[in-house]
C-alpha cells in the first residue's frame, strides 16, 4: 500500500470521530493510536513517514494531533494488553499493523475507528462486511490479496539460486500473521517445483537451538515468514551457514539478507 492510500485511510476514519470523544482527555485532539508488532527501532522507518504524512495534511505532532504509540517487540502475546492501554487512552482511531495487531484492536473494541494493514482479505477474516462497504469500526487494506505475491517470492527465490529444491520456512505458528501465510506456502511451492519444510520458532532467545533446527532440516534456503523476527539476528545467523534466504521485507535486506518479496512491515 502507497503512504497516500493509508493517509486517505486515515483521514476517512477521522471523519467519523465523535466531538464528545474530542473533549474527554488533555490530550491535542485527535489521539491517534499506532499499535505495531514490530520494536520501535524496527518500525522506526515507518513511523517518520506516518509523522510526515500527517504533517503534508496539516497535523503536527502536540499542536493539533497526539500520536500515542505501542510497540509488540515480536511478541505477538503482548499486542492484547497494548491494545487494551490504547483504547483506555480513549482514542478517536487506532492504526494497528499486521494481523498480530488488527485482532488485538478488533477484540478490545468495536466503537474507536481502527485502520488495519493486514495480509489476508478482511472480509473472510470476519474484520469487514464487505471491501466497498466495510461497516462497524474498521476500514483499512490488505497487502498480500492472494497467493500471488508469495508465489512470486518463492519464484525469484528459485531463479536467484536454481538449484534450489528444498526450503525450510521458518515461522511463528504463535504470530497470526504467519497464520495466515504458512498454509498457502505448500501450493506455492509446488508450482515452481521445490519442497518446504517447516521450521517453527517461536522466539530468538536461542538462537544455537534455531540454528540446529535449520541445519537438521537440510535445506538449500530459507523462506523467512512475515513474524516480526529480529532482522539482524536471523540475516547473521543465515550468513554463518551460508544460506541463502528469502524473506518478506526490506529491512531484512538493508540488514544484510539476500533478497526480499515485500517492501516494509506497518
């Protein structure tokens, strides 16, 4: 999604913002809540351009806008208490990425104004009643739409190295977003002709145990899943065994990784 199209998002939800809900707190209203499973150094890049955004709109931070913000830090568990803290700040619209965030919102409210950015359709994840008409609190984009992107992804992953037969997909069967996506690999895969093999992580504490799944798992490369995993910690370690690895977004790339489908996490 272009920054211009989730502005436009944006905008509309405040639109509905209530006057009441403008005059409850001390806050510069209106109170925008950004809830992201990223850290806040990861997610850095992506919030100097939400700032700037605002600001070519005409909102400027502490003089006619708040911008309150919470970040996850990979740990798709803490993203229910963080949207639980947003909602009591009685926001007028929340901005919640990945699915990680969108079900936290979703579930902690179903009157504050909420744009998700997610990766399946919000109609069939039961967010929106339909895509031109969402009704109830939510609007917002999905960027994956089907398995196109993936499939592609996995596609110049075996261009860029053809001898490429079996890949270890490496995911967080606790993150929701992963959820999503890791279903849909198996198809994928089998359309360009390599095997995958799942590897679950579910956090980077150790990371000799991780690097010992990957190595048993006897892969040629592996596909990174869209789980707010530590950039730098999973680029060194594919480095150290010198694999080459596909993963979802850029920053994996500014970090050192080979080569990515997506272009960068909300």
């Amino acid at each position: 999604m272009k920054r211009r199209e989730f502005i436009t998002l944006l905008s509309g939800a405040a639109a509905a913002w209530p006057l009441a809900a403008q005059a409850q707190s001390s806050h510069v209203r209106p109170l925008i809540g950004l809830l992201s499973p990223l850290s806040a150094a990861a997610a850095s890049r992506n919030v100097v351009a939400l700032r700037s955004a605002l600001r070519d709109l005409g909102y400027v931070e502490g003089r006619n806008m708040t911008l309150t913000l919470r970040y996850g830090n990979g740990a798709p568990e803490s993203m229910l208490p963080l949207a639980r803290e947003l909602v009591a700040l009685n926001p007028d619209v929340i901005v919640a990425g990945a699915t990680s965030g969108a079900l936290a919102a979703y579930t902690v409210t179903r009157t504050i104004p909420i744009v998700m950015i997610l990766p399946e359709d919000p109609v069939a994840a039961g967010y929106a009643q339909s895509t031109a008409r969402p009704g109830g609190n939510v609007t917002g984009t999905w960027n994956l739409v089907d398995d196109a992107l993936m499939g592609k992804g996995l596609d110049f992953f075996k261009l860029a190295v053809p001898s490429l037969a079996r890949v270890g997909a490496l995911f967080n069967p606790d993150d929701p977003t992963d959820g999503v996506q890791i279903p849909r690999l198996p198809a994928a895969a089998r359309a360009i002709g390599v095997t995958i093999e799942f590897i679950e992580v579910r956090n980077l504490s150790n990371l000799d145990a991780v690097t010992t799944r990957v190595m048993g798992a006897n892969v040629q490369g592996v596909f990174v899943g869209i789980a707010p995993f530590w950039r730098t910690d999973i680029t060194a370690m594919m480095a150290r065994l010198k694999l080459p690895a596909m993963f979802s977004w850029r920053e994996f790339t500014d970090a050192g990784g080979l080569m990515s489908y997506g272009s960068k996490p909300p």
